[in-house]
C-alpha cells in the first residue's frame, strides 16, 4: 500500500478520535437534579468557584451572576443533586501531592522495568552497563511520544544498542524484540488475572483479553519449541528464502533461540509482572485521587493493562487519541455500575477517565524529557567524535 495513504489514514484516524472524544466529553461544569427514579428533571450549565469535591459547592449558572450553594447528595423529598464538573475543572482542583506521588511511583515503574532489557543483554553477555542501558532506554522513552504508537521508542533503543554492540548487532536488536515480548506477556498476564473480577460485567472484554493472550504465548510457544518448530517446518522455510536474506533470517533465529537456555529467568519476570506493573498502576490510582475520579486500585489493575496494550497501535505518537478514546470507554463504563440508578452516569465518567489519560500521559511526555536529554549529549558526543 502507498505510503502516503497509509500516512493519511492514519492522521485521519487521529483527527476522528479527537474530533470524537472532543464531543463525547463535557468541557463545562453542570449540577443535574435527579428524582426518586434516577431520572434528571433539571440540569443546569455554569461554573463551579473552588472546590468540588466538597459537600457544598460553590455554583455560577450561565445565566446569572448570582452564586448558589449546591448540597450534593440526597435531599429530604428523595431528589438528588450531581454535580458534574467539566475537563478544566477537574484539572484546577488537583491535589499536586498526591499527583507527585504518583509520578514518583511512575518513573520508579520505568526504572525497573528498564533493568529487564538489562537483564536480557546480561544473559546475552554484553558488557553493558547499568546506568548506559537506562540512558538508552530513556532515549527510546524520548520517541516514544514522536514516532506513532506507544512502542515507536524501541526503533531507536534498537538502532543505540546496535551501535554501541557492533560487532554483535543482530543479538542486540534481537534483545529489544524479546523485551518488548515480555512486556506483552507480563500486561496480558495481568489483565488476565484482572479480568476475572470483571467476568460477569464485561465478559467480551475478558473474553477478548484471554484469547489474545493464549494467542500470544501460542505464538512465542511456535518461536521456541523445537518440535512445534518441527511440526511446521520453520527451519524448511527459512532455507528456502533467497541466500541474503536467509542468512539474516538464521542469525535473528539464533539469537531468539538463545533465550531457551534463560527460560526460568524470563518466566520470573513475567511472574513478578503484578508486582513490578503495580506501581505503574499505582500512579494511575494516586491521580485518580488527585482528581477526585472515585475509581479503586483493583478496578484500574482490569483497565490500565489493557489500555496500555491497546493504545500500543502505532496510529498517533505515544498513543495520543487511542488512549484517551480507551480510558473514556473503561472507565465510563466501570464507573457507571456504581451508579446504575443515575441517568447519564457513563457521560460524567467518560470525562473522567479522558481527563486522567490527559493528565497522566502529560506528564509522562514530561518524563520523557530526561531522554531527550541524554538523547542531546549522545548526539553531541558523536559530533565531537566525528568532525567534518
């Protein structure tokens, strides 16, 4: 397919998500008044002067000057009021220690999750060191909010690493393949473990994740077992492609190969994956809490994993757009099963769950910043190194 097509199906694709979660969230703050039946009788548009999470909140409707006190909850006739802030709202009443909180526990998520593709050149024994791998990490970080998807980054983790192991190329760029496997595995794991408590109010979703997920491991199952490998001829196939490219083909075998003598390892780190994602989850939770969102840490373990495997569709930069449309959709639909008796419920956690991706993948594109960072000293050391 032309590659100017594909260009433009995709930033059309981009532009749609947009336009779509641009319209299916609420930009301005409302209070509904709702009867016995949980049905709205009046809803009223305005703004909401300072806090809204607390039980009296300040209101300005659109057309007045006057301010009301809104008493959230349930009145004595049995009518109840919801207060329904819009995006910007949400964002103004941000609880920043506990947003801190949760970019701390992020970054420390990545940190470890970084020593993994140490471990695999470790096991390939590469020299390499600590402090240098989290530098090319970070850089591969860096491009993940430029090139599209949320995996674009390891394009340039694996050109870094191909440099720096020159003579050893194709198992380096072969470690990023496998690391980025096992972090597919280790979020379908999760997700798996998740979505049996969400078996019975989303059983496509759950469905869907453990299918993919069986499709996964059947697939790494066909990469490394040798009479699977037998069965369906991989070696047959890849004799018969033209000698240049057969040889490349062999060795990138090989080096997947070569991780059948370190299955235990691989397995632990797929298995401690509830452990070491947990404080990626975790920041998800610690800025619910900053925005007052109302979602628990067991409710974002089924969600986060499979948004972050679905925004992995290389569409728009770091996921921009799909993640937003995925978190909407979850959450909206989560959060409206606590709410079953309450019109319009999925609506107000819709805009919920936008504005969390917002602010999460804000600032993570913060983070990023330390990548392109080293990313700017190992360009200038190359100069350095290679005058005209």
């Amino acid at each position: 397919m032309n590659r100017a097509l594909v260009f433009t199906l995709k930033v059309s694709v981009f532009i749609a998500l947009f336009i779509i979660i641009f319209y299916a969230i609420d930009w301005r703050d409302s209070y509904s008044v709702l009867n016995t039946e949980g049905e709205v009788i009046l809803r009223v548009e305005g703004t909401i002067l300072g806090e809204w999470k607390d039980k009296n909140v300040r209101f300005v409707p659109n057309d007045t000057t006057t301010t009301e006190i809104i008493k959230k909850g349930v009145a004595n006739d049995g009518k109840q009021i919801i207060i329904s802030p819009g995006l910007p709202t949400y964002l103004k009443n941000l609880d920043l220690l506990l947003f801190s909180l949760g970019a701390l526990c992020f970054v420390t998520s990545i940190i470890i999750l970084n020593m993994r593709w140490w471990w695999l050149l470790r096991a390939n024994m590469f020299n390499v060191s600590v402090l240098e791998v989290q530098k090319l990490a970070w850089i591969g970080f860096f491009f993940n909010n430029v090139i599209p998807g949320s995996t674009g980054g390891d394009v340039v983790k694996a050109v870094y690493i191909a440099r720096r192991l020159s003579t050893d190329k194709v198992p380096a760029l072969v470690s990023v393949f496998v690391d980025r496997i096992m972090g597919l595995l280790s979020l379908f794991f999760l997700a798996c473990l998740a979505s049996l408590m969400a078996l019975n109010d989303f059983p496509q979703i759950a469905i869907t994740v453990w299918l993919l997920s069986l499709g996964a491991v059947l697939f790494c199952t066909f990469l490394i077992s040798a009479n699977l490998r037998k069965l369906i001829r991989i070696d047959h196939a890849i004799n018969r492609l033209p000698a240049r490219i057969s040889k490349i083909v062999l060795e990138i075998d090989r080096s997947v190969l070569y991780y059948r003598q370190h299955l235990r390892g691989i397995s632990l780190w797929i298995l401690a994956s509830p452990i070491t994602y947990s404080l990626f989850i975790t920041s998800f939770w610690l800025m619910d809490k900053s925005l007052g969102i109302g979602l628990t840490i067991l409710e974002y373990c089924f969600v986060v994993p499979i948004a972050t495997v679905i925004q992995g569709i290389p569409i728009a930069p770091a996921g921009w757009g799909i993640g937003e449309a995925v978190y909407g959709t979850l959450i909206g639909k989560v959060g409206a099963l606590m709410q079953p008796t309450i019109e319009g419920a999925e609506q107000i956690w819709r805009t919920r769950g936008v504005t969390l991706s917002v602010l999460h993948r804000t600032h993570v594109v913060a983070w990023s910043l330390i990548g392109g960072i080293f990313f700017l000293i190992y360009r200038s050391r190359n100069q350095n190194r290679n005058p005209r």
